[in-house]
C-alpha cells in the first residue's frame, strides 16, 4: 500500500514555524527580529582593546519608533595609590538606520571639547526635553553615587539624508549634537525644560552656587555650541538642605 504524501495542517504549521525560526537564527531576516535579546550581541568584540564595554541600553534615542543600541565604555584606566580604579567613561549609539542593506554604524555621543560623558555610573534616558525640537533628546546622566548626578549632557539625532535612507551613514551628514553638558559637584536636577546646577563652594562645603539654565533657540549653548547661555536665576544656598545645628 503506498504512502500518502498528503501533510496533515497541524505538521504544516510546525514546519512553517520551524522555517521562521531558522531564518531568524541565521542572520536571514530582518535586524527588528533580533531586537528583543540583542543585548546578547557581543559588543567587546566589536571595540578595540583599549575601549572596555560597560553596559548597553536598549532606547529610542532618535525617535523612529525602534531601539538602538546605546553601549558605554572605559578606556585609559588608571588604578591610584589605594588601588581604586579611575577611568572616563564613554558611549556611542549604534544604529542600522542607513545603507542597502542597512549598516549597523557607532555615533559616538561628544560634549564640546572632551570625549567622556563622566566617570562613576553613567546612565541613559530619552525625553522632550526641548519642545520646540522635532523629536526627542538623549541625555545621559553620571551619577557620583546613588541620586546624585554630577555631570548631564543633551543630545539631539539630526540626518541630513533622512530623505533617502539607502546612502551608506557619513560623518558629519547623521549624528547627535551636543545641545548642553552640565556639572555640578552638588548636583544636577531637571525641572521641566530647565536645569538646574548646584556646585559647591570651597569655602563651606554645605554651601553651593545654584545657577538655573533654560533653552534659548533650541539649545542651551549659545551659537558655536560650546558656551552655555547665561543662567536665567543664581543664587547660594546649603547643598543638602539646612544642617540640624542651624
């Protein structure tokens, strides 16, 4: 008696979602399949020795509606006399935006004159910061110690070839500039669009000059983009709150 060669709908489905599944695995179907456990990509392979990875994010940092990856790293570690380790920390974002087939491209993330965003624990977010900017900002904040930020930098996606997404990536032509980078050895804190900067005095440690800054033409720095604008309130008031024996 011949065999049939009919396949029943239930095997079908196993062998179409078997099909799927190897495609995925293999590298065959799109990077957006991959997005949910990419943080598994081995990003230590991909930077050189001197640059040792830290941590990666997953964020909408450019406001497309898909997730890049936001990867920090240490490099030119220095160990002290008491051997605690010092190292400035950076990041770049890596996006498959462009190129046919897209290419996944680094975008580092540079405050003016400097190349790190901090040195203790650098942390990601996304907000509408700036409203009167076409999408979101990233703003990475360096935290001393729990709570306490001490640096922030403001960065915002531009793409002069938005319009045609099959150009490779070029420098200078997608990027995230530097709308403001802050520090405050008292802290830094976010009340709506205004940043708030305490920074303590050396004559009394309990005391810090807190200068207010606000966006003035979608920026916090003035035009050349390395000089903030002028605080909008100072004043000098106890970084911590009023000591008991006050």
């Amino acid at each position: 008696m011949p065999m049939s060669t009919t396949m029943s709908p239930l095997r079908k489905l196993f062998l179409l979602l078997w099909i799927v599944l190897s495609l995925v695995v293999a590298g065959c179907g799109p990077v957006e399949a991959l997005r949910p456990t990419d943080k598994k990509l081995d990003f230590t392979k991909i930077l050189p020795e001197s640059k040792r990875s830290q941590d990666v994010q997953l964020l909408d940092a450019d406001g497309d509606g898909k997730n890049e990856w936001i990867v920090f790293y240490k490099f030119d570690l220095v160990e002290g006399a008491t051997g605690r380790k010092f190292s400035p920390i950076g990041a770049a974002v890596y996006n498959d935006d462009h190129g046919d087939p897209p290419v996944i491209f680094p975008y580092e993330l540079h405050p003016p004159d400097r190349i790190y965003l901090g040195e203790q624990n650098c942390v990601a977010e996304v907000r509408d910061l700036i409203t009167t900017n076409e999408g979101p900002e990233l703003l990475v904040s360096n935290f001393a110690e729990e709570g306490l930020v001490v640096d922030l930098s403001v960065f915002h996606w531009y793409d002069y070839d938005e319009d045609d997404l099959s150009k490779n990536p070029a420098e200078g032509r997608q990027g995230y500039e530097c709308l403001g980078f802050f520090h405050g050895s008292g802290g830094i804190i976010l009340d709506g669009s205004r940043v708030i900067v305490k920074e303590r005095t050396e004559e009394r440690s309990q005391l810090s000059v807190k200068n207010v800054y606000d966006v003035r033409e979608g920026s916090y720095f003035q035009p050349g983009g390395k000089e903030l604008w002028p605080p909008v309130e100072t004043s000098v008031e106890f970084t911590f709150g009023v000591p008991e024996d006050v």
